[in-house]
C-alpha cells in the first residue's frame, strides 16, 4: 500500500480570498450611508405652537432655538441672544434658511430680538417652526 505524501513545497498554498467579502461590506456601508435621513434637532427640548397653515420646510439648515426662560440655542449650543447673529452667519450656505424654533412659553421680545440680529447679519430666510393643528 502506498501512502502519498502531502508536501508543504508542493507549490500551491491555500489562502482564503476576502475580496468578495469587502466588496459586500462596502456596498452595505454605502446602503445605509444612502438611506439614512438625517435630522436636524435644535438641542432642547421645545413645545412647538400650533397652527393650521404650518408647512414643512425641508431645506432648512440652521436651527435656532428659544426656550420658555429666554435662552437662545443655535445647533445645540447656548448664544446669547445678542450674539445669535454672529453665530448662525458661519453656519449658513447660499441655499438654507434659518428656523426658529419658539417655545409656547417664549416672549414674543425675544422672538422678535432674534430675527432682527438674523437680519443684521445677512440671513434673508427665516421661518417659524410650528405644530400643525389635526383637522
């Protein structure tokens, strides 16, 4: 009987090819990178008004906040009322607009004291968030 010999200088080696695999990866990475809404949050917590003409404003690329105790917050960051314009100017392209976000509880002064920085500094699109009111 004849054993064979199996040779570890026969040649050939055996390797385990990772290509097909990375290559699923990558096309899974970039499915969920597609996918994914993002969202733009304001950093704190709002209770929006209500009104039965409010629209949906996609576009919209910087997110003030005002909080019921008068705080201004800009992409999650607290600013000072009087600063709100030199801090949403660098944040701003040519195409995006600025949302206001305006606690119930808000004054109507700072509300208005914000738009008006927003307009010294060059921002020509501001909207309101608000609540849609149920038919």
């Amino acid at each position: 009987m004849r054993r064979r010999r199996l040779s570890a200088d026969s040649g050939e080696t055996s390797e385990v090819n990772l290509t097909p695999m990375l290559d699923v990866v990558f096309i899974m990475l970039i499915f969920f990178i597609v996918t994914t809404s993002f969202v733009k949050e304001s950093g704190v917590e709002i209770e929006r008004p209500q009104s039965s003409a409010a629209t949906p404003r996609p576009e919209a690329q910087v997110m003030v906040a005002l909080t019921a105790e008068g705080a201004v917050w800009v992409d999650g960051a607290p600013v000072d009322a009087h600063r709100v314009g030199e801090a949403v100017a660098p944040l701003m392209s040519e195409q995006g607009g600025v949302v206001i976000q305006a606690d119930r509880a808000s004054t109507t002064g700072l509300l208005v004291e914000v738009m008006d920085r927003l307009r010294e500094a060059g921002v020509e699109q501001i909207a309101v968030a608000a609540s849609r009111e149920g038919p």
